[in-house]
C-alpha cells in the first residue's frame, strides 16, 4: 500500500455565485474530516453572509485582493499573504475587487457546512 496519495480530480463544489472551489482533501473529496484543502477563485464583487466556523481557517493569496470582516474589523490581503482565522470567529469573505481573487483555504477540522455557521 502506497503511503501517498496525488489529488488529480478534486470535488468541484457546486455554487450559484461565480466561485470556484475546488476541494483537494476534506471530508467530500478525501473522506477526511481532520483537514480540508481547497482552492478557489472568487470573481470580483463576490461576497459570502457572515459566518462563524466551528474550525479554523488559513488563506493564503495566489493573486489579486481578498476582504475579511473579521469580529466588525476590516482587513485586506493580497497576493503571498496569509492569515489564519480562529474557530468561533465572526467572519465575511468577500471580494469587493475589480479583479478576481485566486486563494488556497485549509480548514482545521476539515470544513463542514454543518459547522460553518453562516447567517
């Protein structure tokens, strides 16, 4: 048994706003509910509702500008920065940008539409 394994077909997350997300590892693509690693590309003007995820979230940016409102404070990131957003945070992700936003989310557990909280 091989002690690796090479993600080529990630699950393809149905959505109705533009977004693509991509999930490599995680409790639909991998059957693995301790992480999930997904890559996306939010279009410009894109917004989620508020939220607040019964698990951690990192973002790393690969390009363009992505918002966080993050417990009513406003932060910018752009390409090759990162942040790490604690479980039970109030949060909003949203691309208010001219541009799209191409970024990596890793959640820790895995992320769960049941425990992601949104408003």
């Amino acid at each position: 048994m091989k002690k690796y394994f090479i993600q080529k077909s990630p699950f393809v997350v149905p959505t109705t706003d533009g977004k693509l997300i991509e999930e490599h590892h995680g409790k639909v693509a991998t059957n693995n509910s301790a992480i999930s690693i997904a890559h996306m590309i939010a279009p410009p003007k894109w917004s989620e509702p508020y939220q607040t995820p019964e698990f951690d979230e990192y973002t790393y940016i690969i390009s363009g500008k992505k918002q966080f409102i993050i417990d009513g404070e406003t932060v910018i990131l752009e390409a090759g920065q990162s942040i790490k957003i604690e479980k039970n945070t109030r949060v909003q992700y949203s691309n208010p940008f001219d541009e799209p936003c191409e970024y990596i989310a890793i959640c820790n557990p895995a992320f769960d539409f049941e425990k992601v909280n949104r408003e």
